[in-house]
C-alpha cells in the first residue's frame, strides 16, 4: 500500500471520552473510509505510525434523519476502528503527523 492510500483510509483520530479511556488499555480509536478494510487499517497505521498493531475492531455508526428549520436531512455513515496495539507501542494523536 503507497503512503498516499494510508492517508485515505485513515480519516482523522476520534478524540472523546470513551476513546480517552480506551487509551489506558494500550487502544486507539480511528475515523476510517467506508470501504477499508481490517487489514488495510492495520497496515495503514503500522506505516503511519511506525507501530505493531495488535488487533482492528471495526463498527460502522449509521446515519440518523434529522429536521432543521422543518426540513428533514440525513447525517451520513461513519466507519470507526479500535486499533490495539502492541505492548510498549504508543500513540500520541494529539499530535499532528
């Protein structure tokens, strides 16, 4: 996989309460595009981030319908990935690469 495919299949880190938590057990949540796969997310984020991943677990968050201002709107699909890493391997997504 070229170093351009691994910026697109990693969309950005999630950064919240839960994916802070997680982050004591060793995991990293990622926002991933739709179409990747576990293997493509592993390999994108050993490239990226020069670590061994442990294991992916993906989840795949389905778009609401929404109104505003009395018109109804759909939010889109988002595709999530727990990355777990080796022991002694860590992250720092906050910050930039």
């Amino acid at each position: 996989m070229n170093l351009e495919r691994c910026y697109d299949v990693i969309v950005g880190p999630v950064i919240t309460e839960k994916s802070t938590l997680a982050s004591e057990n060793n995991q990293v949540m990622f926002k991933v595009a739709l179409t990747s796969t576990k293997g493509e997310i592993k390999e994108a984020v050993e490239r990226l981030f020069e670590v061994k991943v442990k294991a992916v677990n993906t989840l795949v968050r389905k778009g609401k319908v929404k109104g505003f201002r009395g018109r109804t709107g759909r939010l889109s699909d988002i595709k999530r990935a727990v990355v777990t890493l080796e022991e002694g391997h860590t992250i720092d997504v906050t910050t930039g690469l």
